[in-house]
C-alpha cells in the first residue's frame, strides 16, 4: 500500500511537460523509481518532479541517456557530463570536416591523378585515427629518461594534431604523412635517428632548449631561401649537443656528431617535415629548420 502524497503518472506529466510514454520510457531505464499502488499504478514520490525536469533539460541540451544516469547517480557532475558531450560533439564536428575535405580532395583531382588519390585518402579513416599511427611512429622516441614536458612538445611537433577545419590540400598532406609512417623501411630507418638512444645524455630538456633556440635563429635563413651555411645557428647547435655530452665544439666532435646525425638526413625524413609543414601552416616547421641545421652542419663538416 502506497502511504504518504504522491502523484499518478498524469499528475507527473502534467506538472514537468514530460508526456506520459516517455515518463513509462525512463522509468523502464531506471532514471525514475516509482512505487506501486494498490491497483498496481505508478505512484511518484514529490521529488520526482524535480529530478524529471532535470532529466528533460539535459535531455534538451542533447545529453545521452548514459551520461543523465551518472549525473543522476552522481557519478558525474553536471559540468562534467556537459563537458563530455561537448567533447563527442567536437569529434563529430571534425570527423564529418574531415570526410568533406576528402571528398572535396577527390573531387578536385585531375581525371587521371583521381585514383591515386582516392587509394591514398581512403585508407585514412578520420584525422584522429590518422594521428594515432603517427604518435605510434613516434612514441618509442620519448620513453626512457626524456622529461614529460618534453615528450609532449615533441610528440606535438612531429606528429601535429589535424586541424579542426582541413583543407583538401592539408588531408592529402596528412594522409601523405600517414602513408610514410606505415611504410616499415621509413619506420626501420627511424630506429637509427638521433632522436633515440637518449641514454648518454643527462639533460635532455636542456638539449632540447637549446637546439630549439638554435632552431629558432635559423628560421629567417629558412624562411628566405638561404642555403644552409656554417653561422650562429648552427654554432648554438652544435654547442648544444657537444655541452650534452660533456665536451666541447671542435672539427673533431662535427665530424662525429655529422656522422651520427645523418639518418636525419634521409630523404623520407625531408619529406616528412616537410608534409608535416603543410598541414599546420608553418612557413617552418622546427623539423624543417632542424633540417636545415644537420645541412648547414655537413657544409661545415665536409
């Protein structure tokens, strides 16, 4: 026997705009707990109003069933649960971009470069799939003793986030990333890069501090079109590596460090950064003007 005021189904519906089908719905999914009368009715207890109105506001912001029951259970706060829809919706956003600026990319290719770019565009599915493959290029490169902000920032540069609203020109440069960073003879050659191997050096944030600054005063010469050349930059670069392993700049120490540094010269790797460039815009990129210095560094070596 129901004791205490309650309200019938009607009366629930009537005082929060729910329509009935849809109060017998939620109650089916466990988001409102009634009691039962004596006939067998659904009986709501008074706070039942409050807790559906609640439910029918998220419901109106497009929050999933899922979501309002953590809420309800306090799982979730509200906040939260508005963030995490907003954060599906981003995804969705930028997947159907994504897919426009694909089709947009084959749509504008020459008849006779239209299949090689439809083979190319179509084994991308979405540009978060597309970055995963190139943060799983490159993740082997930040373990070991390599700082986490350091990790981050380098992950950020060589494998960039796609940009929320692609170019047809930006979604066949990445899928021209993800292409290279499948091709397993690139992936082995990588193994070999400078970037590895980061046990003989203590500071590796400082290195990477330095070569940045190093980076950063190359950019004019990069930028301009000027030929890689012994100067500043590659004077800080190569300083910078030779105070990591506890030594100083001489021919001697170029010479080795031109040595060991030359899978970074590979040509897959050129074409890396430099795909890496077109899809975020930079006129260039660090890996392009780091680049630039092992060039400059080989000039000066040689």
């Amino acid at each position: 026997m129901v004791t205490g005021v309650t309200l019938g189904i009607g009366d629930l519906a009537r005082r929060t705009g729910v329509p009935v089908r849809t109060i017998r719905f939620y109650c089916d999914e466990g988001l409102l707990e009634p009691t039962r009368s004596a006939g067998g009715h659904r009986r709501f207890a008074e706070d039942a109003v409050e807790r559906l109105t609640l439910v029918r506001r998220m419901r109106g912001l497009g929050l999933g069933l899922p979501l309002i029951t953590d809420v309800l259970a306090g799982r979730r706060s509200l906040a939260d649960a508005v963030a995490a829809e907003r954060a599906a919706l981003d995804r969705e956003v930028a997947t159907l971009a994504w897919r426009r600026s694909v089709l947009r990319a084959v749509e504008d290719a020459t008849p006779l470069d239209r299949p090689a770019r439809l083979e190319l565009l179509s084994a991308v599915e979405d540009g978060y799939a597309a970055r995963d493959v190139l943060v799983r290029l490159w993740r082997p490169m930040t373990t070991g003793p390599v700082p986490a902000d350091s990790a981050r920032m380098f992950l950020d540069i060589s494998a960039p986030p796609p940009p929320e609203l692609p170019t047809p020109a930006q979604v066949v440069a990445y899928a021209s990333l993800v292409l290279l960073a499948s091709d397993r003879s690139f992936v082995d050659a990588l193994r070999t890069s400078t970037l590895v191997n980061h046990d003989r050096i203590p500071d590796l944030a400082a290195l990477h501090a330095e070569v940045a600054q190093a980076c950063e005063l190359a950019f004019p010469a990069v930028t301009s079109g000027t030929r890689p050349a012994p100067g500043p930059a590659l004077d800080r670069f190569v300083a910078a590596h030779a105070a990591a392993v506890g030594t100083t700049d001489t021919p001697a120490f170029r010479r080795a460090l031109n040595h060991r540094t030359a899978p970074d010269r590979d040509p897959r790797v050129r074409a890396y950064w430099t795909l890496a460039g077109q899809v975020t815009g930079e006129p260039a990129p660090m890996g392009v003007t780091h680049t630039w210095l092992l060039d400059a560094l080989n000039a000066s070596a040689g």
